[in-house]
C-alpha cells in the first residue's frame, strides 16, 4: 500500500519525527463494537487515557475513504452517530478507499496501517480469534493473521469472551504470536479475569516489561507480541455468568442467520442486554485501562 496515501495527523507526524511515544488505536470499536454514545466517550477517554500517560494517541479509522491516523472529535463523532459505517478489516480496505466509505478500522487492518507507518505500541479491548463451532464456519478472525505479519505491541485483555479462546490461544502459538501477562499468571478472559490458559511468561512491572520488549526489538522478532492485562478487578464479571449469556446470544445468531463479519458485533450487542448492560460497562473499563497501560509502556519504552 502507498503510504503517502494514508493522512496522519500534525501531531503525530512531528511525534515521529522527533522519536515520541505513540500510541494507535482501533476504531471498530467505535463503529460497531459499543453503542452510542459509550462508543464516542470511550473513544475519547482512551485518547485522554494515552496523554494523561505521557504519550501521544492515534486513532486509525477511514473517512470519506480516506486512511487517518489521528481521528479527531469531528471524525469520531461520524463514526460514533451515522448508521451507514462500514467495518473494514484487512480484505475490504481497497473498497472502503474506492467507495469513499466512513469505516471503523478492525484490529487487523488499524495495526496493518499503523505498522506501515513505524507505530510500534496499539491498544485496544479484546482482539478477535477463533470463533466457536469454527471447525465448520472456518470463522477465524484476520486479527490473528496481522498480528503475525507485523511486530507491534498489543495491550489488550485476551481475546473477546464470545469466542473459542482454547482454540484461539493455540492458534496465537500456531503464529509465534507470544502471550506475556502483565500481572497474570492467565490468560484474561475479556469481561471476566482469568481463563485457564496459562501466559507463556508474566512481567509484574513496565521496566522488566519494557527492557523484554527492547529485547525483542534488538534481535528483530518478526511477530506481533500480546501484552495481556485483565479488566480492572470491580468490572470484571464472573466467568459461568458471561458464559450463559454467550449460549442464549448464540442460538439467537444461528436462528437469525448471522454470521461472517456481523458475527462479532451481533453477539457483543446481545450480550450486552442479556447482562442488562454489565458487560458493556466492564468492556467500556478494560478499554480505558488498556489505553492507560499503553500510554505507560510506550512513555517508558522510548
Ligand atoms: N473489541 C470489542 N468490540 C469489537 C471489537 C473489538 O470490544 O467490536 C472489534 C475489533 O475491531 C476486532 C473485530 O478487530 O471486532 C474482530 O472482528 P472479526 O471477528 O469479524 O474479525
Ligand atoms: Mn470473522
């Protein structure tokens, strides 16, 4: 992709220039992930989230077919209200240029843009993976393969509680993509704390954390690496709750047909109202939180 092509903000274009800590996020999230207007304040308060922590924030998202890095209040305000966003991940970016979409950019296609332009920390809240019953749909989110094909680093809670996350956390090794806890022994499971998946190695703090990822930077590793931090301990929700909630949304997206990319949007809604809007809040938190890690990690990173 040509990135002349892609507009980045002034702020973070002198950010670069001068070796600042930079921050991307994911605009999907604001699109199709949250409902309005949670998705417009938690866009906004993980940009403050990334400032307040030192570092400059860069929302990547598309306008009027353009490629921004650097959405600003007016540009997240377009995604967050009009009820004809496109979600464009890493296979349709080409028609969202051409058919001048607005378009909320999913964790693939934002680190895709974000990689080529030499960002080097992303957060976001949970990435997509495997989904359930994926052995029949072959439903495995692009996020996965993105991550493999560049070396950012990813803060985020694990993979999105609807989906397969056994199968999800092998694929993530099937694509070098390492797994390190930020103060967890497990993987986090989204919306609740911990599934049983075991991290392959927990930093308890950023400079052990940091001088690991410098590390990765000297000898050149070629993947994408998850920074694994859980949803703060008062939002986090039990596991077996999240769970039946995730059964109910599910028959109810076989019986309606749903599925391929309106999937994930239709079951973080349903559940959403199934737990009468717990869910949301403990999504709308570990994104916040997440954005605040990022902003400290990238600070004292560079
Ligand atoms: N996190 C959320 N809600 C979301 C997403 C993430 O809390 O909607 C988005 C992300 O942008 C992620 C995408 O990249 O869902 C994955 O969608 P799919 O499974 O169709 O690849
Ligand atoms: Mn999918």
């Amino acid at each position: 992709m040509d990135i002349s092509s892609i507009k980045i903000s002034k702020e973070i274009k002198s950010g670069m220039k001068l070796n600042k800590p930079i921050v991307a996020l994911e605009s999907t999230l604001i699109s199709h992930g949250l409902p309005y207007p949670e998705n417009i304040n938690v866009a906004l308060s993980s940009i403050e989230a990334v400032k307040k922590n030192g570092s400059i924030p860069a929302t990547i998202g598309i306008i009027n077919g353009k490629i921004k890095v650097g959405l600003n209040k007016k540009d997240i305000n377009i995604l967050g209200k009009s009820k004809n966003t496109h979600k464009i991940s890493k296979h349709n970016l080409p028609l969202a240029i051409n058919n001048k979409y607005n378009a909320g950019t999913t964790i693939a296609s934002s680190i895709y843009i974000a990689s080529k332009i030499g960002i080097k920390f992303f957060a976001t809240g949970g990435i997509g993976g495997v989904h359930l019953d994926a052995e029949k749909t072959f439903d495995v989110s692009s996020d996965l393969y993105e991550l493999s094909r560049n070396n950012m680093y990813i803060i985020c809670s694990g993979a999105k509680s609807i989906l397969d996350i056994n199968k999800t956390y092998e694929k993530l090794e099937s694509l070098s993509i390492l797994r390190i806890g930020y103060k967890t022994n497990y993987m986090p499971g989204f919306w609740y704390n911990q599934t049983d998946k075991k991290v392959d190695f927990n930093f308890n703090n950023i400079k052990k954390l940091n001088s690991f990822l410098h590390t990765c930077k000297k000898n050149k590793i070629q993947n994408s690496i998850l920074i694994l931090n859980c949803v703060p301990k008062n939002d986090a929700i039990k596991k077996n709750l999240v769970q039946n909630w995730i059964k109910k949304a599910l028959i109810k997206g076989k019986n309606n047909s749903i599925e391929g990319k309106e999937l994930t949007p239709f079951l973080i809604k349903e559940v959403n109202l199934l737990s009468k809007n717990q869910c949301l809040k403990s999504n709308i938190s570990l994104i916040i939180n997440n954005a605040a890690l990022a902003g400290k990690l990238a600070k004292n990173y560079y």
